[in-house]
C-alpha cells in the first residue's frame, strides 16, 4: 500500500501528531517514520484513561503495539530526548534511527537561546535546530551513526520505507511544523523554521520516493494558531481566547499561542497548491463550537461545524475525511 503523508497546513501545533497516531491504529500501521525538522516540534495528545503525552522526536505512532517506529534520516536528533523517549515508551526493541541524522548538541541549544535575532526577531522554539542544521549544513555536525548508545538502532530508514510500501504494507510518515514556516516558500522569511515543511519535504526527510506515495493528509486547526513571530491573519486577543477557554501553549516552551479566530482563505489555497493533498483532516473543531467537545459520531456535529467543514472544502477541492473534537485520541470521527 503506498505511503500516507501527514501535514500542517499553517504554523504547526494543528494535532498531526494525533492524527498519525490515529491513523496507525486505525490502519494498523506497519511503519511509521518522523519527518520535518528535528526536535522543535511538540506533539501532545491525551489518552484515553486520561494520561497526558508530550514528545518531540519519535512517532506518535507509537500508540500501536505492533507499529514499527523510524525516524528519517533529514531530522535532526537530540540525543538525550530520543534516549527519553525511548525509554518513556518502551519501543527501543521496534524503532530505527537512520545513522545519516544530524546531532543537535548543547552548544546549539544553548546559541539559540542566546542569539538575540533568533530569540528576538524570529523566536524560535530554543530547541537548537537552527545552529544544528547550521553546522550540518556546513558538513561540520556530528551524525547518530558516531554515537554508540543508538548503534542497535541504526539502519537505513529509507530503505525500510520504500520497501514495505512496495510490499503493499501501510506506512505513515508524520511530518512536523507547518507549510507556512516553511523556509523557502514562506513569505515571512525570516519569522520560518529551517527547512520546508510540505509533503514534498516530508518524503525527502525520510528518502521516500514520490512514487510510493498514496495519500496525502493536509492537516488543518480550525483556528489557526502560531508561536514565535510573524504575521497571523485574523489574529485574536490573548484575553479573548482565554474568555472563550481555548488559550492554548507551547508544549515545548510554555509560550502561549498567538490564535486566529478564523481560516485565512488564500493560504490554504496555498497550502493546498504545494502539499497536493488527498485528505483533509480539520482538528481543533471544538474551538470552533464548544458543543461538539468529545463527540465521536458525525451527527453530533453542529452547523456551525459543518459550515467549516464545507467552507474548507470548497477552498481545498479535497474530502474532509477526518474530524478532531477534542484532547483524547479517540475524540476523532473518521468518515
Ligand atoms: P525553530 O524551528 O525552533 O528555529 O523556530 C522558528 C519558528 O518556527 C518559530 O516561530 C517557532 O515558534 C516555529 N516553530 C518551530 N517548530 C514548531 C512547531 O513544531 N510548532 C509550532 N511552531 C514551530
Ligand atoms: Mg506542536
């Protein structure tokens, strides 16, 4: 079975992260790669009997006990979370790091919190992806494969990618950040993260060809929100989003996120225009309408919910195929 895509429409912090780990269950998943920049990115997602998860490195694929696990070799690792991580979830024995990854080390971190421009003028996530990929750039960055506590775990992802998706087997490839940080086709350069983040980059990371892929999920927030600088559209108050009780904040930093209190048109015409997608899966729709909070059978969607779902729709010429309506896993409704 060819490969399924998982991508964010504007910032990031739009819910791929429980998107893909839905899909893995619900698609049984035999594969599963992180793509996208490195450990900037932040999923967090609730599950069922109430546990709140937060990860940055691996897939949250993890969900599924018989899910192998991956991550590409255009992501950037930091050691110390992947050995977190792995430990946290107990997939040390189903995961792969590709050995050609780049280390973020402390002295990148500690330069991204330091540098004014990227603290002041871009404010990143701190996360040390910038100096990182700098360096890997450069040809100068130490890669997994020179750490000798990941060397069970090594092997070549790509490889394991395009195999078992020519083998007819289900892979998911969940991508991080979002197409309007995108480097080099986002307009607010230099308010962007450090490389794009489409499908197209998401399939790079990994070492993926197009060929194997079969579905591509745009991932679109219902309200968009972004962290760090930049222009945001339709950008509410702080306070107002507190009113209605839908302030969000970083799960990285803390930082409360800037929120719009609407889908901006154009750029998911954009969004669409570049990620080609097959699938939309609209999440946060209980920010949108508080009623639909939890609901897990479409006739529990309200108007106002559906008017979203036709508006984006109409704008993507793309089925709406998923529903998020709320934190937990399953507060999903799958058409
Ligand atoms: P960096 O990627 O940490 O260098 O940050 C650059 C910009 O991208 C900042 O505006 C960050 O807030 C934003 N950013 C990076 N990763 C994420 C993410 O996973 N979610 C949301 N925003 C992100
Ligand atoms: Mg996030």
């Amino acid at each position: 079975m060819p490969a399924t895509i998982v991508v964010d429409a504007f910032w990031g912090d739009s819910g791929k992260g429980k998107v893909t780990a839905h899909l893995a269950r619900r698609l049984d998943a035999a594969l599963a790669v992180r793509a996208g920049v490195g450990t900037n990115a932040g999923a967090s997602f609730t599950l069922d009997d109430g546990t709140l998860v937060k990860q940055r490195q691996l897939p949250t694929a993890w969900v599924n006990p018989r899910t192998k696990l991956a991550v590409g070799p255009g992501v950037l690792v930091n050691p110390s979370i992947l050995a977190d991580e792995l430990e946290r979830f107990g997939v040390a024995d189903r995961t792969m790091i590709d050995p050609r990854c780049g280390i973020i080390t402390a002295d990148d971190l500690a330069e991204d919190v330091a540098d004014p421009f990227l603290r002041g003028v871009v404010g990143t996530s701190g996360s040390g992806v910038g100096p990182a990929r700098a360096r890997y750039v450069n040809r100068k960055a130490q890669q997994v494969r020179e750490l000798t506590e990941f060397a069970g775990l090594c092997g070549d992802v790509a490889v394991e990618a395009n195999t078992r998706s020519a083998a007819g087997e289900v892979v998911l490839i969940e991508s991080a950040q979002g197409t309007q940080l995108s480097l080099s086709l986002s307009f607010e350069y230099p308010c962007t993260t450090v490389k794009n983040c489409t499908s197209a980059a998401a399939i790079d990371d990994v070492g993926l060809s197009w060929r194997q892929v079969g579905d591509v999920v745009l991932v679109v927030k219902a309200l968009p929100t972004r962290v760090g600088e930049g222009p945001l559209p339709h950008e509410m108050t702080h306070e107002e989003a507190v009113r209605r009780g839908i302030a969000e904040y970083g799960v990285n930093t803390g930082r409360p996120r800037r929120k719009a209190a609407r889908i901006d048109a154009e750029l998911l015409r954009y969004a669409t225009m570049v990620n080609g997608p097959t699938q939309i899966a609209l999440t946060f729709t209980d920010h949108i309408d508080p009623a639909v909070k939890g609901v897990r059978d479409p006739g529990g969607l309200t108007a106002e919910v559906r008017r979203v779902i036709d508006e984006v729709e109409q704008i993507t010429d793309c089925p709406v195929t998923m529903i998020d309506t709320g934190p937990l896993l399953n507060d999903m409704i799958d058409l």
